[in-house]
C-alpha cells in the first residue's frame, strides 16, 4: 500500500499546480501573422469504400477465437490506401448494439467529419449511417478508428489502416498495426480494467506489471527529445501496478489481429528495403520491436511525417496511437524477425527475403515550420491532473474532468491562420500521450530544452512531472479535442475542447 501513498502525495501535487494554472483565453489569441498552410493539389479521383462496424467472432491464431468488434469482418479493418490530394468517401453503416463513429486519426479533415461525438457529430446509432467526405491533404501513415467508448470500442477491434501515397507515387510498404488483448485463455474478453482489479489472475497481473519496471533494452532518443524504452519506464517505477492509472493491458500481443505463428512474415526484396509502416492501435501499451538479430533500425517518418533526419535504434519504442515508417533493409540474404517480448506475452513478425526490389523513393515532408515561440507566453496552458476522490479514477485538465456526453467550454480559442503555443504541464507519475486533432503538434522545448530536430507529430508523449512546449499552426476551423490516447484515461476525463475561428 506504501505505493498509494506516495500516488496520493503526487496526485495532491498535481491538483495544486493544476488549480494554480487554470487559465483561459476568452478571445482569440494573439499570434505571428498568417502562415501559410501547404496547399493540396486535389487529384480529382474520388475513392469511396463501405465500411461496416459490427461484433465479429475474431480468429487470432487457429484456436484462440475472441468477440471482438470489427470493420468489415476483419482486425484491423479494410485498409484505405489512398493519393494525397484525392476526395476520400466512407459510408459507415453501424451494427453493432450500441451508437459508434469514425476518427480519421492525424488526417486534417473538417470539423464535421472528425468522428468525435457530441463535438464533430452526433454518433451514429445501431443501424444507422453516415458518410464521410473530405480530400486527403498530407501524405503518410494514419489510422481510424472508433471515437465512442474508444476504451472498449478499440480495444475490441475497431481500428483500420488509413495510408496516405504520396502524389509523386507509391512506395512499396508493408503495413502493421501492433495491438493487446486482454483475454481469459479460452479467448475470452475480460470485461474492464476495473473488473480485473477485482481479480487474483496473477498471469495477468504479469502481463501489466512491465509498465511499471524499467526497460533492460537500450532506449534511444527521440529527436523531439522524449526518452524512448530504457529509461522511459522510469516514471513507472515507484508504484505497484493499478489498472485504473496505467490503462488497459494484455498479454495477448498482435500484429494485424494476428498472435503466434499466425502472423504473416513481411516480405523485402533481397539486397533492398521495404517500407514498414508501424501503427499502435494499443489502448495504453508502449510497443517495443527489436530486431531479433540486433540490427538496427531506420525510422525515417513519425505520424505520418519525415524526419528531416532519419534516426537508427536497435529498438522501436512506439507509445499508443503513434506511427512510425521504418526502413527494413536486407543485409545478407537470410531472413530474420522482430520481436516483442513481454512478461505475459510476445510477438514475432517474421521478414522474408522475396520479391523485387523497387525504387524507394523519398517522401519528404512540406510541412511548414514552426516560428521561434519558445521565448513567447504559452496561449493554452495544459495541466494534466488527476482525481482520485471517484472511482474509478477520474482524469482531470486544468482541473476539470470532460463531460462525455455534455456540453464543454473550450479550454482556449485560437484565431485561425495563427501559430500558438500549448504548455503541457504532467503533474503525475505516468506519461501521457496527448493527441490533438484537426491539426499538428511540433514539439517545441522540453523542461525549456529545444529538442534536436523539429517536426509534426499528432501524438505528443508528455512524460512524468514534465513540460512540454508545442507550437501549432491553428489552421482548421471549428471545434477539436486534445485528450490523452491512453484510452482509459481518455475516457475517464484526460480531454478537453479546443476552439480554432
Ligand atoms: Cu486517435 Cu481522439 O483519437
Ligand atoms: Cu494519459
């Protein structure tokens, strides 16, 4: 119980700061003068798909099968791979027992068809539909997935690959989505992370219990400055494993919905490269990838965005809701896996040496840079708290939980066209990754230190006790949510409400 205590000292911490920092912006803030935006060369082609959402028995290798929730019948759903610049048109037909919506996570779509409910749309009821219409206006690797209950309705299964060519042309890839499944060994689902508090399954309990210790890999630096593996754990050290605080953990782990031999190798061409694109439709899990051999590997894009330099690690330490697109090179003609390995569970995706080697063209970013804000007072500041006076925890910004299913003030109103800095200020003892939609994050000054290189990213890792600078380019109007992609904490209150007019 000693961990509780010091939790509780650090949560009073955190609600002080927090009550100290609640400010808000009744007008637009101010900001440099317009920016401009990359404009989208639309291609004229219009792809439209159906997709349908609805409970499916799931198959994660022969013999272990799972109520999941699927789109279109499989985990993850129907992939759309599209051009940049083309009209995109999704006709979501529900059928599933309770509403549902699509988020089209890191694609700039308009305000109304972002997917969040009761701030984009109201949700879509069992046997309803909607379409979504928007042009695609950058490249790179995304992802949708549902936005209502997203603890339960992800977790469940319903996320899909949403790829992005570039206009220039395709890039030979492979695709995976990483994910966990918290399953009894008949396959079936244990209900909430409240549920499994309740429960002495000590072979669960070892399968979450990693968040809490250190990583024994290597960790590597990302540019922007967040501690990837290694040490990144670190915050999570000093207190035992709660389900409330730390997410939704399992020991089952997937590539494509796949676990075990089930899961399909990766083909690169003998003496090339291939494109592996990355995603973490993860609840709460940090996704670590290693070569099985130790060769390093290159990460040439973040959230859909190319590093302006490449980084080589000999792990892929991926939070939720990220993507990375990783260069798999050939070295020596024999084929060779990544791995996970968990306490609970782990995960080979095997990489075959077949098929052509093609070009690999680049994918160079023209996402405009951020101005110098580092020395301008933050227009929006973020302070992550937490209540743990509810059970189960409640999840606070500025002190405030958000309201699910009612109306929420925005937390700052930004003037459309401008480029304003957001403070995340984490007064817990776990990292959160803060996603914002509808436009970019560039992490501008970690504890005040510039990170080593400047680029976009749609989910910002704020680390325990850390602040955070990003600057964003307030460039698409209406309303959006900033919330926590722990998806539990999301649900239990990390968001709020940001106004761009
Ligand atoms: Cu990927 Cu609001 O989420
Ligand atoms: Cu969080």
């Amino acid at each position: 119980m000693k961990h509780r205590y010091s939790w509780h000292l650090l949560a009073c911490a955190a609600l002080l700061a927090a009550a100290f920092l609640i400010f808000r912006r009744p007008g637009p803030a101010p900001g440099p003068a317009e920016a401009p935006a990359p404009t989208v060369k639309e291609t004229g082609v219009t792809r439209t798909y159906d997709v349908v959402a609805a409970p499916v028995a799931w198959e994660l290798r022969p013999g272990l099968v799972t109520d999941a929730y699927a789109y279109d019948g499989t985990v993850p759903g129907t992939e759309i791979r599209v051009t940049r610049g083309d009209r995109v048109k999704v006709t979501l037909t529900n059928k599933l027992d309770e509403p549902t919506t699509i988020h089209w996570h890191g694609v700039r779509v308009p305000a109304g068809m972002d997917g969040v409910p009761m701030v984009s749309q109201e949700p879509v009821p069992p046997g309803g539909t909607f379409t979504y219409e928007f042009v695609v206006p950058d490249a790179g690797t995304f992802f949708y997935h549902s936005h209502v209950h997203a603890d339960e309705q992800v977790d469940r299964g319903l996320y899909g690959a949403f790829i992005v060519e570039p206009a220039e042309g395709a890039i030979p890839d492979a695709v995976i989505a990483l994910d966990d499944w918290l399953l009894d060994p008949s396959g079936k689902r244990l209900d909430t992370v409240h549920t499994l508090a309740e429960t002495e399954a000590d072979n669960l309990l070892d399968s979450v219990s990693e968040s809490v210790r250190p990583a024994t890999a290597a960790g590597h630096m990302m540019p922007d400055g967040t501690m990837m593996g290694g040490m990144a754990h670190q915050g999570m050290m000093h207190h035992a494993y709660d389900p409330n605080m730390n997410g939704r953990y399992g020991g089952t782990l997937t590539a494509n919905g796949k676990t075990g031999d089930a899961v399909a190798p990766i083909a690169v061409p003998p003496g090339g490269a291939r494109l592996l694109r990355l995603i973490n439709a993860s609840n709460a899990m940090t996704h670590e990838l290693k070569a099985e051999d130790g060769r390093l590997l290159e990460i040439v894009a973040v959230d859909g965005t190319a590093l302006p330099k490449p980084i080589k690690t000999g792990a892929l330490t991926l939070p939720p809701a990220k993507r990375f697109d990783v260069l798999l090179r050939d070295a020596d003609g024999k084929p060779w896996a990544l791995l996970e390995k968990r306490d609970a569970g782990s995960l080979r995706i095997p990489v075959a040496i077949s098929g052509e080697a093609g070009p690999m063209p680049s994918f160079a970013s023209d996402a405009p840079a951020p101005p110098d804000l580092r020395r301008r007072a933050p227009d929006a500041v973020v302070a992550v708290g937490t209540d743990r006076m509810m059970d189960p925890t409640t999840w606070t910004i500025n002190g405030k939980p958000y309201d699910m299913e009612g109306e929420n003030d925005p937390l700052a109103t930004f003037a459309k066209g401008t480029w304003v800095k957001i403070r995340f200020m984490n007064g817990t003892p776990m990292a959160h990754p803060m996603h914002l939609h509808g436009q970019f994050m560039t992490v501008i000054a970690r504890d005040g230190k510039a990170p080593s290189q400047s680029y976009r990213q749609d989910v910002v890792v704020v680390r325990p006790n850390e602040t955070v600078d990003v600057a964003v380019l307030a460039d698409n109007p209406g309303d959006w949510v900033l919330h926590c992609h722990n998806l539990e904490h999301e649900e239990h209150g990390l968001m709020a409400k940001i106004r761009v007019e």
